[in-house]
C-alpha cells in the first residue's frame, strides 16, 4: 500500500495496482505535513506540468465533453460537419488539380 496526498484530496492508502507514475517529481520529506506537502508542489508548478502533459489535457478534454449540454453536442455535431464538408471540397480541388 502506498499513502496518497494531494491538496484537493484526504491523505489515505491505495495499492499500487491503482497508481501510475508520471514524469513529474518534487523533492519533500518522508511524509510531510499538508502545509508543507503543499508548498513543495506550488514551489514545483506541478498543478501547470500536469495540466500541460498529454495525460492531463486528455483529462481535461474528457471533463469538458462530459460537461456538454444537449445543445452544445448539437452544436459539435453541426462543426463536425462543416468541418468535413470542407475538407471533402479542398479534397475535390486538389485531385481536380492533378488530373
């Protein structure tokens, strides 16, 4: 069992089958206290490094879809679209172009 802690969360166990490590690494004492804890993380910008890895934009990407109302899906589906028919005419230029 590994003891987990985070700013936003209540210091606990977990085993390590649910963890995975990251790049992302901060220098602190065996088990600090949450002031410290704290510190060590703002002092290492570790909140903007995970915002900024793949894994936490993939995160972040997931949230905000999850967060969609009925018509902002309508409205993405609609983008969608007009995304692709514009591709397909770019498409048609283009092989119109080579023949």
């Amino acid at each position: 069992m590994a003891l987990v802690d985070a700013p936003d969360m209540v210091r606990g166990q977990m085993n390590f089958k649910r963890l995975s490590l990251t790049d992302i690494k901060i220098d602190i004492p065996r088990i600090p206290k949450k002031k410290t804890l704290i510190a060590a993380m703002e002092a290492a910008d570790v909140k903007n490094k995970w915002e900024n890895s793949s894994w936490g934009r993939k995160l972040i990407v997931q949230k905000r879809r999850a967060s969609l109302t009925d018509f902002d899906r309508f409205k993405v589906m609609l983008a969608k679209i007009k995304r692709g028919y514009t591709i397909r005419q770019e498409l048609s230029k283009l092989r119109k172009q080579s023949v």
